[in-house]
C-alpha cells in the first residue's frame, strides 16, 4: 500500500480528483469529515447509548458520545505524532503532494470520533440482542428466503458493519451518506471483509467483519480507490487493513482500558487502592507529593489516568513506526496494544474491570432488560413481513416513525428495521417498549 493513495480526498460522487495542494487550509477536507459526523443525529444519538453501564444517570459514567469524544482526542493525538514521523521518512509526500503532519491526526480523529456510531442500543450485548433474535427468535423463519451471508449477516449483527451504513448509505436529499473522504473511510473500517468465512484466521482484521451484503459495492469502492491489499477474492472478499486503522483501534482500547476502570472506582464498584496499585505500573514516575495533595478521589484518579493514557500515546506510536513497513505490507496481525511492553499490565486492568464493572450486578440485569427490549421491537416490527400488512402492523411502522421499505428484496427490508432500531438511544428503545406494552398512555 501506499501512502499517497490512502490519503486520498475524494468523496463519493466525486467526478474529479481532489487533490491536497489545492486544498484550503481554512476548510481542510479532513477536518470537514469531523464536522460532519459531530452534526449528525447519528453521532447526538450516543449521548443516550450504553458505554459500561445501561441507562445509568449518575454524573460519573461515560456515554458512547463522551467515550467517543475522547477517543477522537487521543486518536488526533496518535494521528499527528505518526504523521509528523511519516512525513520525515516520505518527505515527497509533504513537498510533492502537500501533505502535512495535521492531515494524519484529523483523519485519524474523525475516524474515531465515527467508531461507535453503529452500535444499537445497550452496546455489545445490544448487537447480541438482535443477532440472537435471528439465530433463535422469532427472526429464525427468514433463514431459508436469505443467502448464507445475508443471514451471517443478521445472525452477527456487526456495529462496525452498521456504521459503514450509516456513514455511506444514501437517503433522501443526502446522497453517499455523509460523504466522508475515503481516507476517513478507510481508517474507520477495523474488519474489511464480509460476514463470512467467519473468524478464518487468527489476524486482528478476521475478528469480526466490516460491511453489510448490501454495501459491498460501497465497500469495494472505497478499498480500490484506497488501494487497499486484497488478501482474499472471488465468492469471499476481504481487504488489509488500511494502516491509520491501527491508531484509531489504539485510540479506542486505550480509552476504554483506562477510562472504563477509572468509572469502576468513581463508582464505587473498584476500590481506589486499586489505581494506585495498578496504574503506577504504567506510570511509575509519578510525583507522588502531588498524588497524595490532591483531595478528591476523582482528581486523585484522573491524574493517574492522564498520566497512564499519555504513556500508552507514546508507546502506540513508537510500536506503530516500528511496524511501519510491515503494515504498509498487509503483514502486521496484533492490535497495536497486544505488542505493548505493558500487555500483562493493561491485562490486568482489564480482568478487574470485567470482574467488578462488565459483570457487575447492575450491568448484567441492564443488559436483560435489553435483551426483552430489542426482541420486543424487532418482532413487533418484523411481524408484517410475514403476512400482508394488517392496521395494527402499519400503526407499529408509523410507531417506529418510518415507512415500509417498497420493492427491496426481504434482506434489505430486515436489515433496514435493524439500523432503525440500532439509531435509536436506549431511552427511545425504552419507552417504544412501554407503548408496545400498553405503558405510558393518559387516562
């Protein structure tokens, strides 16, 4: 791969190049693809999605929209200390091409800002809500009408895939989506490859699968102008990563990592003891006097946790220049942290998490909730589409605030209800739940 072609301008629709010297440096592409995604309902809607806890209301607990801010901060971070590397290694790209160190970080940045956007109400375990709603629900009976990877397809239903929907997909009076550049794109897809074979290999990019049947075409589009590395083709298609992906994956685990267990202690459910204990082993030159002047618990634990998340910056990006070239060759198989010399550390942190955050009490019967919730609206939404349409069928659809999807094939029909589902916050999710059980209506 090369990086004059991953960094590439265009748009979809475009029908001429768009190249960086020409660019206004008021008006950067890059930094246009970050306004576009903040303002759009998509985006607003994580303000109300899970990141750790469901539903929760208490001042210390992330949101998908704050987690999501933050990983773009950390992303520009990681962006523009490797573009300012790149630039000096390839200096034609700078003197020939125009690029500079600011254009990797606003990629980067914008990228991250989008990763979450496809995810559906209650976070993972809200894709495993509607995935099993396919595999073992009521959605079952589709199986036979649909080919092996449009039921993949549902059966897995994928964040990541959804995303590229959202990002991509026209609707009415916005033709291509958001029209983000293909270089936002491509940093945006972690797992470029379809639904199936599932898990093929060991690589990070066949953990799970990027795009939708249905957007394949737009897929497609994106790698070859990209120039993405092919490493599987004919019935089964998939892609190497493109490089920057790697910082933007970086940007994610090291938020989530640090910040989850940082909420587990504000919330009580972690004890402090444990921040000291375990974050002075990323960061074991602390001034401890200052540590110990500070107050109140949560600046006491937000200064370890600036401390540790700026260490793990600057690892990720001497791991990423190490590995350039290898990953420039579609080589490189481990997420940037799986190489960090604090891998035992960060995994560490990571089991007390699931023990006293994932599989907390509160946590485990939040996601039942929204186990009942998403099965409850996916059958009451798919249920026209196994009989013509009766009064009660088209006041749901009017419910859900759409329209029946006109002359698609049933594939797109199902995977139509569940992006509409997915967009919605938790707290929508919940109270369409009430109206559908009769709740919530005036005497």
């Amino acid at each position: 791969m090369q990086w004059e072609r991953l960094l590439s301008l265009k748009r979809q629709g475009d029908t001429n190049k768009r190249l960086r010297a020409e660019q206004d440096e008021t008006r950067l592409g890059f930094e246009v693809d970050y306004d576009r995604i903040i303002f759009s309902s998509a985006f607003r809607s994580l303000q109300d999605k899970t990141q750790v806890i469901p539903l929760s209301k208490t001042d210390f607990v992330h949101t998908r929209l704050t987690h999501s801010l933050e990983v773009a901060v950390v992303g520009r971070s990681l962006g523009r200390q490797v573009g300012k590397q790149i630039l000096e290694k390839y200096p034609h790209l700078s003197k020939v091409h125009g690029y500079k160190m600011n254009d990797f970080g606003a990629i980067v940045a914008a990228a991250a800002l989008a990763h979450d956007i496809g995810n559906p109400p209650f976070g993972h375990s809200g894709e495993k809500a509607i995935g099993d709603f396919f595999k073992n629900g009521f959605g079952k009976q589709f199986k036979d009408k649909l080919t092996d990877k449009e039921y993949q397809d549902l059966c897995t239903f994928e964040g990541n895939a959804n995303g590229f929907k959202i990002l991509t997909a026209s609707t009415p009076g916005a033709e291509g989506g958001l029209r983000l550049s293909y270089a936002t794109l491509g940093a945006f897809m972690k797992y470029p490859k379809e639904s199936l074979p599932y898990k093929p290999t060991s690589h990070i990019a066949d953990k799970k699968y990027g795009f939708f049947q249905d957007d394949k075409p737009a897929f497609q589009d994106v790698a070859e102008e990209l120039g993405l590395l092919q490493t599987r083709s004919g019935d089964n298609v998939s892609y190497a990563r493109h490089p920057l992906t790697f910082l933007v994956e970086a940007a994610d685990d090291i938020c989530y990592t640090i910040i989850d267990f940082e909420d587990g202690i504000n919330l009580g459910l972690i004890s402090e003891e444990y921040a000291l204990e375990y974050l002075i082993k990323l960061v074991p030159h602390i001034n401890r006097s200052k540590y110990a002047a500070l107050t109140d618990k949560a600046a006491r634990v937000g200064y370890l946790r600036a401390l540790a998340i700026g260490k793990l910056i600057d690892e990720a990006v001497s791991i990423f220049m190490e590995n350039e070239e290898a990953i420039l060759q579609g080589a490189f198989s481990k997420a940037i942290l799986d190489k960090s010399k604090y891998e035992a550390q960060i995994n560490d942190i990571i089991k007390i998490s699931v023990e006293n955050i994932y599989q907390s009490d509160e946590v485990i019967s939040k996601e039942i909730a929204g186990y009942e919730i998403l099965n409850r609206l996916l059958t009451a939404r798919c249920k026209s589409l196994t009989h013509n349409p009766t009064h009660y069928d088209t006041l749901i659809i009017q419910l859900f605030g759409n329209k029946r999807e006109e002359n698609v094939s049933l594939y797109t029909e199902l995977l139509t209800i569940c992006n509409e589902i997915s967009v919605m916050t938790d707290g929508k999710s919940l109270r369409i739940f009430e109206q559908l059980r009769g709740f919530n209506l005036r005497a």
